[in-house]
C-alpha cells in the first residue's frame, strides 16, 4: 500500500487568500524557558492549506462543515490532469474521460507546479473551474471536487462554481498537493476539522495507491 500525502503543510510562509489572516502560530509557552511543556497557539482562517468548503461558505442557510458526512469525504476517487487550460470548463471535464460513475474527481493542474516551488505569495492567476464545469461535475453525479490551490473558482469569478457545487450538495476541497500524483484512480481520505459551525476547515488529507 503507497501512502500519497496531498496536504499542504501550515506554516507562516503558506500562500493565503487575499484580505484573510496570514498563518499565526506563536509558542505560548516554552521549554526553553523554564515552562513544563511547549504550547503552541494557532490563528488562521478555516480556509487555510488543504481544507473543505461547507455549504455555509456561500449560502447563508448552508450546512456548516462539523455535519458534512464522512462517507463522502473517504473512498474511491480519480485524479484528472488538465495540465493546458487556465480554466477548467465542462468540454475540458468531458474531454477527459474520467471513468463513468466516477463520485470524487480531484483536478490537477498547472496549479500543482506552485507547490514545489514554495511561493509564499497568493497567485491570483491560479486554474479553477467555470460554472459550467460545476453544472455539469453535478449533472454526472460528481459528490467531491476537489482541486490543486486555494479555490475551486477562477480569482475573478468565485461566486457561480461555489454555488453550483455548494447547492447541489458537492463537497469542495481546495489546497491539494498533487504535485507527485499521477492521473488515475486512487482511495481518498479527507479529514476536516470538526469546528462547531464553521463554513469550511482545514483537513488532512490522502490518496492511496490502488
Ligand atoms: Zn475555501
């Protein structure tokens, strides 16, 4: 069994979204100076690293991400490369062959290059998908999407992909490493958080090799 682990790791050098909190960990108590133990306080958004959009992310009677159900967020899934577009639209999906009754679809894209590169600053020129991608991930019966930076949308237009996928009861995860997976068909565990409440977490997440 190969262990691929896809997770952003959270340091203060992690790319945030534009207008969100950078990521804060400060030591709150230290070994070094004479405390028992090292404590580690954190201060960043929901939204950081690898994490899960909830409905209530963008639609203001959305279910919160503590209730999203966990059978969704673990089991088979394929990853798709879509290495030549700068958005992803729905003939760009149907070009792909993506095996049918496929319920987890993780993309990606040119997006991955940036991981292995350690920019701290946010990309705004990142690939996300067109509304019309999300309309037709839901028509196919698609459950999880999930995608290679911070947003399952384009920088200029992230209300209509959210809310397609948001409605229609899709989890979005956004902030994958895909940088050393292949396209193919994986098992995948994504973990969120369990924040009371909270539109969205941060997550651990994993493919395996099948
Ligand atoms: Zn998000």
């Amino acid at each position: 069994m190969r262990i691929y682990d896809v997770t952003l790791t959270i340091s203060p050098t992690l790319p945030v979204w534009p207008g969100d909190p950078p990521v804060d960990l400060h030591r709150v108590s230290k070994m070094e100076e004479g405390e028992v133990c090292n404590v580690t306080r954190m201060n960043i958004s929901v939204h950081t690293g690898t994490h899960v959009d909830a409905p209530y992310h963008f639609l203001a009677k959305g279910k919160t991400v503590e209730t999203l159900d966990l059978k969704t967020l673990t089991g088979r899934a394929y990853v798709v490369e879509i290495s030549n577009v700068d958005v992803v639209t729905a003939a760009d999906i149907e070009a792909a062959d993506i095996p049918p009754r496929t319920k987890r679809v993780l993309f990606k894209t040119r997006n991955s290059n940036h991981w292995t590169k350690n920019h701290s600053q946010f990309n705004t020129n990142f690939v996300g998908l067109s509304a019309d991608a999300a309309k037709y991930l839901v028509e196919r019966g698609v459950k999880l999407v999930g995608v290679d930076y911070l947003s399952v949308a384009p920088y200029e237009d992230t209300i209509p992909t959210h809310q397609i996928l948001l409605k229609a009861g899709v989890i979005i995860v956004e902030g994958l490493d895909l940088s050393k997976i292949s396209q193919g068909r994986y098992t995948f565990y994504c973990l969120p958080l369990k924040i009371a409440k909270a539109d969205g977490a941060p997550a651990r997440a994993m493919l395996i090799g099948v």
